[in-house]
C-alpha cells in the first residue's frame, strides 16, 4: 500500500513538472475580429518613438492566436492598416485578449489583459472621438468658406471644450495609474499638433508620473528616455 502511495506520489509530482515545462511563456496575443480576415502586423513603439514591425499574425475566420518574447516590458500595437492601430503594453507573461469589428476597428475594439493595456484602450477611444469632432467642425467650416459665409464663431469653442473635456479624462488616467507604463504614452498624446499635456504647462502632473515610474521601473528603456527627453527642461 505504501509502495503504491509513493509510486502515484511520483507519478503526479513528474506528470507535473512535464506539465510546467511545456508550458509556453512569453505574451499571448488572441481575439476574434468580426468580418476580417487576412492579416495583422505587430509593431513595437520603441523608446525612442520609432515605430518597428516585428511580425505579421494570420487571422483564421477572424481568429488569431500569437505568443512572442518582449525583451521588457514595452508599448506595442496592432496594425490593420493606416488607420487601425491598437496599443496595448505587454512584457513577461502577459495574456492578452482583443475583439471588434474590422469594419471600424478603431472605434469598435476591446482589450482584456493587464492595466495598461486598457488604459490605452481607454485613451485610443477617447481620441478617437476627438478627431471625429474635429472632423465634423472642419466640414463646418469649409462649407462656409465655399458659400462665403462667415464660420459660427462657435466653432472654436466647441473644438476647446472637448478638448479641454478628453484632456480631463486623459489626465485622470494617469493620476489613477501613474506608475503604469501606458501613462508615458497617454502623455504624449495630441490631436494634429496640440498636444493635451506638455512638461511646463502640466509639471505637476509629469513630475508624479516621472517620479512613480521611475519608483517601479528603474531600468525600463521607456522611463529612462522619459527622463532623458526632459533633461533639460
């Protein structure tokens, strides 16, 4: 009885460790986009702002399963095309799930996975909206320039409002979540040349964000050229 005990003991105990060896590591990548197909890219932001493609990831029926090995935890994206970016951060062990529609994936996607992942979901979103408002005023403002009249001069209040409005909603973020990784990027946000937050006009909000990251991420390429871009301010 004893023996038996001892041999199913050992059994289960390798049956284990075969198990935990096998298991894959790095991030896991999957979802289902409704009407897609073909594929997708996977681009890295590295810490220097330049964009580099590391892959392409079929999609099956709209189905994509991807596992790959950040060498830190850093600041990536899908790509459809031009238009259709998907941030999300990922380094370790990360599980990551997407869905949306490709038909208007930017504005229709989700992300499950980890904080930072959702807070650029979150931030994508918003900005999203915001270019669609900017659309709208710019049409307004052209066809009163091709009837020669005079644009209402609500035009730039409006634009302001909703600005001031998504950088609102933009800064909570980042005071929510300062230490994440995704607050360097949601600080670095703009629509067209303005910028939501700037190092002088908004120290207070970078010198707590610099000061967290750095807290709990000493040696991640993306806080050191943080402090690196503003040396000198």
């Amino acid at each position: 009885m004893t023996e038996r005990f001892i041999l199913r003991m050992l059994a289960i105990g390798l049956t284990a460790v075969l198990l935990y060896g096998c298991t894959p590591s790095g991030t896991s990548l999957s979802g289902h986009f409704e009407n897609s197909g073909g594929i997708l890219f996977l681009d890295e932001i590295t810490p220097e702002k330049t964009v580099v493609t590391l892959d392409t990831i079929l999609l099956v029926n709209g189905n994509f399963n991807y596992r790959f090995k950040p060498e830190y935890e850093g600041i990536y994206r899908l790509r459809a095309n031009d238009t259709s970016l998907l941030p999300f951060v990922a380094g370790g062990n990360d599980n990551l799930t997407f869905s949306g529609d490709a038909r208007n994936l930017t504005g229709s996607y989700r992300v499950d996975g980890n904080i930072s992942s959702k807070m650029l979901w979150e931030t994508n979103r918003r900005v999203h909206e915001m270019y669609r408002l900017t659309d709208s005023l710019s049409k307004i403002f052209m066809e009163a320039q091709r009837t020669n009249s005079p644009p209402p001069p609500s035009l730039d209040s409006c634009y302001y409002t909703h600005f001031l409005a998504c950088k609102s909603a933009l800064a909570a973020l980042i005071e929510n979540h300062p230490s994440e990784l995704a607050a360097i990027s949601i600080f670095h946000q703009r629509i067209g040349v303005n910028r939501f937050f700037s190092e002088q006009n908004d120290s207070a909000l970078y010198r707590m964000m610099k000061g967290k990251l750095v807290a709990a991420h000493p040696d991640n390429p993306h806080v050191k050229a943080l402090q690196e871009e503003f040396e000198y301010e």
